[in-house]
C-alpha cells in the first residue's frame, strides 16, 4: 500500500461553544490509503485542549507519517504503539475499512461493519438533537428547532449561561413535552464543581432528566465514585475516559466509579477497537452507553455510523446515539449519509 495526508480546515455554520471555549474552525488530517487499484480515506481529527494526541501539527504530522509508513510496510495497522494516539488509530482504521470493507475487521472483536441494516439502507440510526451552548434566546430556539424536526431526544449542552437561566429552559421543555414524549439529556463537560454538583443534579432532576455527562472535571475519581453513588439522575462518562487506553487501567476506571453510562467517541477513546473495548467491559459490568461523533467531518462520521450500526445490532432497543454532526460545516466533505427525521440514514444508490 501506499499513503498521502492532506490537511483540511473546515469552518463551523456557527460557532460551536462548550465549557471549553468556542470553536469556529476544525483542522483534520486525511490519511488516503490505496493498493494501486482501489484508494481508502480516514480522518485524522484531534480536538485542541481535549484530545491525549493533540500535539503541535508539526509533530502531530510527523507521528503519523511515521505510524502510516509502518502501516505501508507490514500491511498492519500498529495498534498496540497506537493506544496513546487515539485520533491517528481512527483515521488509519477508517482509511483501511474504506479500502477494503469486506475484510476488514476491528482489532480484537468480531465486529463486522459491512453487513448490518444500517449498512444496506434498510435501518436508520436513532440520534439525538444537539442544542449547542449561547444565549437563551437562541438556546430556546434552537430547541425549538429540534422538536419542530421530529426529534425524540434531545441533549443540552449547559455550563455558559446563567444557571438559572439554563433551568428555566429545561422547565420550558418540561411543560410541554412530558419524559414519554421527549429524552432530555445534558451535558455539562465538566463544568460543575464538586461541591455545588450534587445541588445541581438534585434541581436537574425534578425534570426527569435521561442523564447527565461529565458533571465534573475528570481525574477527581472519589468525588466521581461519590457522585456515581448517590446521584438522583443517571452519569454518563465522557471526558473521563480520555487518555484512559490500556485495558488494566479501564477496568480499574469503571471498578472505581460505577457510572451507569459511558459515552464513546472513537476519535478521542481509542478508535474503533478501543471503543469496542469500553462497551464490552461495560456490558460486563451492568453500564450502559453510546456512541457520539466528536466534531469529524462526514468522512469520520460515515465510519463512526457504521460502528455504532455493527456494536448495538441484535439489540431490542438501540440507544439515541450522538451522531447529528453532518450539517455543523460550511465546506463539509461530502458522504452518503442523510438525516430524516430523528434518524441517520446510509443512501444506497
């Protein structure tokens, strides 16, 4: 095989705000593989301030020239050197299905991502609307928005304006559209403090909130384990598992905190493989999750559908998973992939 990276920046149709900051544009890599008759192409995505790989682009590049020549030469994808890169196992995991879709498998599983309803237009994945952070009047517009569009759930992200302000909306939510109608889910990326958390999920859940992500900063176990305990609303880990690659440290995690949920991003989680890995070491243990995109372009979120397809298949009911990002660029790249209703669906020519 052989290689090309080509670096992409692609611009947001409006600012995308979180605890964090706002972002406004998103630098990829594309890591296009070919065998001299067909060519592949994965996404290469970290996100600043977040991702355990976001290195300097320079040395970002470096590592993953590196990582997709010894991919050339063995016709193996590292994946042991690349626990720590979990960005860079995606996009070189995505770039190789696409080559070969048939034969390829994930790293240690039996996951077969070309063969499942989704895969053959038959099913759409069930997703939620994403409320992005802003002022309350376009907070409450754009909830509007999602419910006008069909959607069942919901997710909020909280934490940028006035606390009382962001529960004034849920409550808006709330008295016209019961728990039966409407999934409400929240995420707060780690924006509350551990002393005033337990407050906050307290007034949260009065209105039946589905869950909750990232209440606090990661890295605090003991106050997440606390948390996790005595929560009224079910926790979902997002952020937490960053960083968290190798299988003994994993199983220590969810051991320590007992959340009852973790939430998946192959960008940022381990690619395809190590996410697989989460979910089956969560099913053993009575946690429940999903999958989320983490701000890719529609060439990772093609993938990263197909992922979600083949890991929740054979199940009575699949979770809302995270994957309404397709429309969130200006100059996205495109795929065949289409939003109808509360559903994504695959466009089989």
């Amino acid at each position: 095989m052989n290689y090309e990276l080509r670096e992409r920046l692609l611009h947001f149709k409006q600012p995308a705000g979180t605890s964090r900051g706002v972002y406004r544009t998103r630098h990829i890599w594309l890591v296009i593989l070919s065998d001299g008759k067909q060519k592949g192409v994965g996404e290469c995505a970290p996100l600043p301030d977040l991702s355990c790989d976001a290195l300097p682009d320079d040395v970002y590049e470096k590592t993953l020239r590196q990582m997709c020549e010894q991919l050339c030469a063995t016709g193996k994808i590292p994946y042991e050197v690349l626990r720590p890169y979990p960005s860079m196992l995606f996009g070189m995991e995505t770039a190789l299905w696409s080559l070969s879709p048939s034969s390829f498998i994930p790293h240690s599983s039996s996951l077969i991502l070309h063969d499942t309803p989704f895969t053959c237009g038959k099913e759409g994945i069930p997703i939620n609307g994403l409320v992005w952070m802003g002022t309350f009047e376009e907070m409450y517009e754009r909830i509007q928005q999602k419910l006008d569009a069909g959607f069942r759930c919901v997710k909020l992200k909280i934490g940028a304006i006035d606390w009382q302000r962001e529960i004034e909306l849920i409550q808006f939510v709330r008295q016209h559209f019961s728990k039966e109608q409407i999934e409400l889910r929240v995420d707060a990326n780690g924006g509350f403090s551990p002393e005033e958390a337990m407050d906050k999920l307290h007034q949260l859940a009065q209105f039946d909130i589905h869950s909750i992500e990232q209440p606090i900063r990661q890295h605090q176990w003991e106050e997440m384990a606390r948390l996790c305990r005595e929560t009224p609303l079910p926790i979902a880990l997002d952020e937490e598992l960053i960083g968290v690659n190798d299988p003994q440290e994993k199983a220590a995690l969810l051991d320590t905190i007992r959340p009852q949920y973790i939430i998946l991003k192959p960008s940022l989680h381990g690619g395809m493989c190590g996410s697989w890995e989460w979910i089956r070491m969560a099913r053993e243990r009575g946690i429940g999750s999903w999958i989320t995109s983490a701000l890719e372009s529609n060439v990772g979120l093609y993938a990263i559908a197909h992922f979600a397809a083949a890991a929740y298949e054979g199940l009575s009911t699949m979770p809302y998973q995270g994957l309404g990002t397709g429309q969130l660029f200006i100059d996205n790249i495109p795929m065949p992939l289409e939003i109808r209703g509360e559903r994504l669906w695959k466009v089989v020519q």
